[in-house]
C-alpha cells in the first residue's frame, strides 16, 4: 500500500510545467537532444542545474590562488597596474625569453 508520502515525494520529483523559450534556442535543444540520444527535457534540466550551480558558487567570493612559477618577478619598469605598459611590453621587439 502506497504512503500518501511517497506519492508527493513522487510528484515532486517529475513536476511538469510549461515554459516559453525563443524558437530558434528550441530547436537547437531538439537539434542537440537527437544527436546525443536524450530527450529535449533532459538538456534542459541540465542547463537550469548547471545554470543553478554556477549562480550558487558566486562570483562574488574569493577568487582561486593564481599559480606560481619560478622566476624573478616583474620585469623592471613594468607597471602591473597599467595594462598600457603591460602591453607595451609584450608588443615589444626583444626576445620571448626576456618575458619570463
């Protein structure tokens, strides 16, 4: 015998709705779904969870440590807070190896 439970738990997991999206964004999702075997329901739900996951991680946090490679630093006369002079830089005619 079915829990009345176990029936929401049910109905909650598959809910069907309708939903309004541009004709040609729609038949790329069909276009998308027949070449890799899933329906048109399953990409969608993966680019809403995707679309969930990456407005849940936040740009607003820390960012990740950049690498760090062996080297001695910036280059004199380099202004890292100037994206002119980094260009200038490596718009310049010395070798790639004065760079690193």
């Amino acid at each position: 015998m079915k829990h009345q439970d176990d029936e929401a738990r049910c109905y909650d997991a598959h809910m069907r709705t309708t939903v309004r999206i541009d004709d040609e964004l729609y038949r790329t999702v069909k276009e998308q779904a027949a070449q890799t075997g899933r329906t048109v329901g399953e990409i969608i739900e993966d680019a809403v969870r995707r679309s969930i996951t990456t407005a849940d991680s936040g740009s607003d946090g820390p960012l990740p440590p950049l690498p760090v490679y062996g080297g001695s630093g910036v280059l004199p006369g380099v202004e890292l807070a100037s994206n002119a002079a980094v260009r200038d830089v490596m718009d310049g005619d010395g070798p790639v190896d004065a760079l690193r």
